[in-house]
C-alpha cells in the first residue's frame, strides 16, 4: 500500500494535495507504536507536507467536527470512522472528487478511489 502511495504520487506530478488535521492525526496514531524511527519519519512526513506550497492542510475547527458529527450521525449504516466523514466534509467544501486512498467508504460516497 505504502508504495502504491509513492508511485501514484510520482505520477500525479504538481497536483494539489488536500489534506486536514484529523487525517495527520490518523497517521501520527498509526505510526506511535511502531518506534521512535517510525514515529520520527511521521513527524518528517507532516513537516514536509505542511511546509509544501503545493498542498493544503485544513484546520479541525468546531464547526468541521459538527458536520462530521452530522454526516457520521446520518451514515450509521456505514463504517465510517469520523475522520472519515471530517474528510468527506472537506472534499465536498473544496470540490475535490478524487482522494488518495484504499478505503472503499469515500467510494461509497461518489468519490474516485486512486489506490
């Protein structure tokens, strides 16, 4: 999965990377047992990608939590995590329609899935 990410990455060249800070919560909480190495490159990761130009990280503020809250709320058939619904959320607000991921839940709202 990880190199898929790399290729893919090289692939789309200068192409806007949307991301937010519940999603680079997400990775810090993956990375945080598997290591100081692993949590050292997490950190390199989130430093580089907020310091990029070419990229922007939205703010968690009250008021995206309160429209996750409100999309988990009305999906609770699904088993979409709040980061994901926070994501969505973000998507929908910026016009993004494809997202880099493996996680058939962004699909299953209309979005293009790239990994």
């Amino acid at each position: 999965m990880h190199q898929d990410a790399i290729t893919l990455s090289a692939k789309l060249g200068t192409a806007a990377i949307v991301t937010s800070d519940p999603v680079l919560v997400e990775v810090l909480a993956y990375v945080s047992k598997r290591g100081p190495q692993a949590r050292s490159a997490g950190l390199a990761f989130i430093d580089e990608l907020r310091g990029d130009a070419g990229a922007t990280s939205v703010r968690q503020t009250p008021e995206l939590f309160d429209a996750g809250l409100d999309l988990y709320r009305s999906r609770l058939d699904k088993g979409y995590s709040l980061t994901d619904c926070m994501s969505m959320i973000v998507c929908r607000q910026r016009n993004v329609t494809q997202v880099l991921t493996h996680d058939h839940h962004f699909a299953q709202e209309g979005f293009e899935i790239l990994l």
